[in-house]
C-alpha cells in the first residue's frame, strides 16, 4: 500500500495562506499546522502581563516594544514560523522580507501554557526559540496555578540558561533581559483572586 505523501509549502505559500485564513497556523519546515484557540484565563492572563510589561517598561523609561499574539516570529535555523503570546523587542524591529507581521529578533518571549500546548512550548518550542540569537529571556506562565518559569541567557557563549520561577500568588519572579520585576498577584488578577 502507498501512502499519500504530506504537502510542502514553501514560505511564500504560507505567508499568502495565513493572510487569507481565519485561524492562526505555524509553519514548521514546510508543514501548516493549526493553532488551537485560546480560551478566556489563557486571554486575560496574556493581556495582564502585555499590561505589566508595558507599564513597568515606561516606568523605567525603556525603549522596548511589547507585541500581542497577532506577531509572528520567523526562526530561520529550524524553518519556522511561530505565534508567541508575548514578545519584547529593546533593539530596533527586524522584519522578515519587509512584512510588518513576521518578527526576527525579539529579546524576551512569553508562552501562556494550556494543556493541548504546554509540552510543545516548554520542549520543542524552547528549542527552536533558543536558535535565535537575539533571544535572552524565554518566560512559560502557568494557567491553572500561580506559577511561572523564566529562563535566562546569563552565559550565550556557552548556551547557558539559568531558570527561576515563582509559584504561589504572593511571589514575584525578576526577567533579567529587561530589568523588570512582574508580581504573580498582577498576571493572576481576576483569575486566582
């Protein structure tokens, strides 16, 4: 028996695919793979730190721009395309091909785990994003718990990471790329309190 053999895209296909379609889709070495949709704490959780992030970054007079999850971010190491929930760039904005949607170089990225995703974004995601020279912090933020999980870049010629993480609602956890400190009781407001 022969089996049917999977369609490739090529780049360009998937940009022009992804403009016209309704649900977001990654594009992994050349396959289109549709993205679960968020659900209502996953949301609130994501814009309570866009909203932290954004406030703490003015307070500190940063030149650093927080994006939502409508960016996406090319890897061109490992031939993807990625959706963050979060993502912080402090340099000027590296585009993909002049597109305004596709980032290159953010320096933090922040994934809202959910159960269908969690193990993609802490294992497989982590080590695509870990190809981007750019990247020095990678935050996984629980949304069933208070709990979140930074990992830093302290050492980049060595490849190593240091992780921290914070996990009842009291706690704060620092993102050292950015010099910010984010308490859990303000991600977490209006889900665990």
């Amino acid at each position: 028996m022969v089996q049917a053999q999977e369609k490739l895209y090529t780049i360009e296909e998937y940009l022009a695919f992804e403009e016209k379609a309704e649900t977001k889709h990654e594009f992994d070495n050349g396959k289109i793979i549709e993205m679960p949709g968020a659900k209502f704490n996953h949301n609130t959780i994501a814009a309570r730190i866009i909203f932290a992030l954004i406030t703490a970054l003015d307070a500190l007079q940063k030149n650093c721009i927080v994006q939502t999850s409508d960016i996406k971010i090319q890897i061109p190491a490992v031939d993807s395309f990625v959706y963050p929930d979060v993502a912080v760039i402090c340099e000027k904005p590296e585009f993909y091909a002049d597109r305004e949607d596709v980032l290159m170089n953010p320096l933090l990225i922040v994934e809202v785990l959910s159960e269908s995703t969690a193990r993609y974004d802490r294992e497989k995601k982590f080590e695509k994003y870990k190809t981007l020279s750019s990247l020095r912090e990678y935050v996984l933020v629980a949304q069933d718990e208070p709990f979140v999980e930074a990992f830093y870049l302290h050492d980049p010629e060595n490849e190593l990471w240091k992780i921290s993480h914070a996990s009842n609602i009291a706690a704060s956890v620092h993102l050292h790329s950015i010099d910010v400190t984010l308490k859990l009781e303000d991600i977490y407001k209006q889900v665990f309190s």
